[in-house]
C-alpha cells in the first residue's frame, strides 16, 4: 500500500510561481513511476506530467510544456511539481499518483494507470 500526501498549493498571481509537493510512504514507492494529474471545477481531471522511476524519463501535457517541471527524490519518498509562468486556467486541485510502470521508463498519462492517489491540493491562479 502507497499513502500518498500534497502540500504547497496555495494563491499566486498570474506569472508567479509555486511549488506543490507528494510525500509517499508505504513499500515500493521509488519502483514505479509517479504523475501529477489537475481537476478543474466543472471539468475533468487531466494529466499534467509524470516522471519514471528513475527520473530517466519525464513527460508533459501541452498545456503545461516549457512552465511546469516534475522531479522527483527517492531518498525522501517525494515527488515535486515547479510550476512557473502561472495562468489562471492552471486554476485546479492538484493530484499527485502513484503506482504505474514497476521499473519502466514508459510514458503513463492515464488516470487509470495509477492505482494510488493523494487527496488533493488547491491551486488557484488570480488574473
């Protein structure tokens, strides 16, 4: 079993930046690849990017592509989300998952990969 836990959200102004961050705990938590995955009110929740389990590998949703970078730190069972270049349309709770690939450097942008997931940060981007 994986207990996975964000922090960081928070309000910033459009252009600003922010850290959100997944502390995992439970076993096989650097085995597997991890994603970070955004749920607007009103819309669905969608793939923002993951990360292998080594790092080798990392991949983003168009949107998001050259502004956010996803990192993670095995050592510390966490995974971490930069996001510069803030827009109001990144306004969303910020998921963190975890679970997909054991061992793989392949790219998982599907929600279902991911049997694991964390409750959730606020992220709210003001115009």
């Amino acid at each position: 079993q994986v207990h996975l836990v964000e922090s960081g959200g928070g309000l910033v102004q459009a252009g600003g930046s922010l850290r959100v961050s997944c502390a995992g705990s439970g076993r096989a938590f650097s085995s597997y690849a991890m994603g970070w995955f955004r749920q607007a009110p009103g819309k669905e929740r969608e793939f923002v990017a993951t990360i292998s389990w080594n790092s080798d590998s990392t991949n983003y949703a168009d949107s998001v592509k050259g502004r956010f970078t996803i990192s993670r730190d095995n050592a510390k069972n966490a995974v971490y989300l930069q996001m510069n270049s803030l827009k109001p349309e990144d306004t969303a709770v910020y998921y963190c998952a975890a679970g997909a690939g054991y061992y793989s450097s392949s790219y998982y942008r599907k929600a279902y990969e991911y049997p694991y997931w964390g409750q959730g940060t606020q992220v709210t981007v003001s115009s």
